[in-house]
C-alpha cells in the first residue's frame, strides 16, 4: 500500500514542500494514517447510507424482475419507452416499489391487465353527431 503525501498532509494540516507516493512502511505516522483510513472509510460507509435512504421507488430494470420471481400483479401505473421499447410501470402486490417491465415480457401473463390498463386512458369519440 501506498499513502499519497498531500491527502495526510491536507487530512491532518501537516504542511510540507514534497508530496510523494511513499510506501507505508516509510513512514513514521502509522496511527495517522490508520485514523485517515478509519475515517475514509467511515465517511464511505455514511455515503452508502445516505444513498439507500434516498432510493427512489421505482426499480429500473433489474436482472431479475417481479414476474420471474413469481410475484402478483396489482396495477399498471403508466407507460413509457425506453431506446424504443414499450415499458410498464408495476405495481406488485405487498411491495412498496414501482417496477419497470418491458410490455412484451409483461403481455406473456398479463395480456388482460395490460389491455384494461391502455382502454381505461383512451378517450373515445363518438363518430355520431349530437342533434340539437
């Protein structure tokens, strides 16, 4: 392992003119370094968290989706596409995260839904003329 001068130095405001890769055993600050490792680490460790907390509900594409891990459908929540491919927001039953599904994975098993989902949002217009 080698310990870049300038982080210690800025870390612990140790000033000096070089800055060098040194390898540790070089050195005489090891419980420096081993505080600015403790450190580091923490700050990644609060940065993962901070990430988690701030996950957005909606899952995009992942490896394996709801339907291959066999769970329900509750609704289809809106449509959009993707490098021009149909997708689907799910919702699935007992789970709080909207899914996105390419539609012609969905369409296998839930043919109806997806159906019901688009002739729910069409506006239909009649071709007769109102008399007055």
């Amino acid at each position: 392992m080698h310990v870049v001068g300038d982080m210690i130095n800025e870390k612990f405001n140790i000033f000096s003119e070089e800055n060098s890769w040194e390898p540790v055993e070089n050195l005489l600050c090891h419980g420096l370094i081993a505080e600015f490792e403790k450190k580091r680490a923490e700050a990644e460790q609060d940065e993962k968290t901070k990430k988690k907390k701030n996950v957005d509900p909606v899952v995009a594409l992942p490896s394996c989706n709801g339907l291959e891990r066999g769970w329900k459908l509750e609704k289809i929540i809106g449509a959009t596409e993707v490098n021009a491919e149909k997708m689907l927001f799910v919702k699935w039953k007992e789970r709080d995260e909207i899914e996105v599904v390419p539609s012609k994975e969905l369409r296998k098993q839930h043919a109806d839904s997806i159906i019901n989902f688009y002739e729910s949002r069409i506006m239909w217009v009649s071709g007769e003329k109102k008399e007055k």
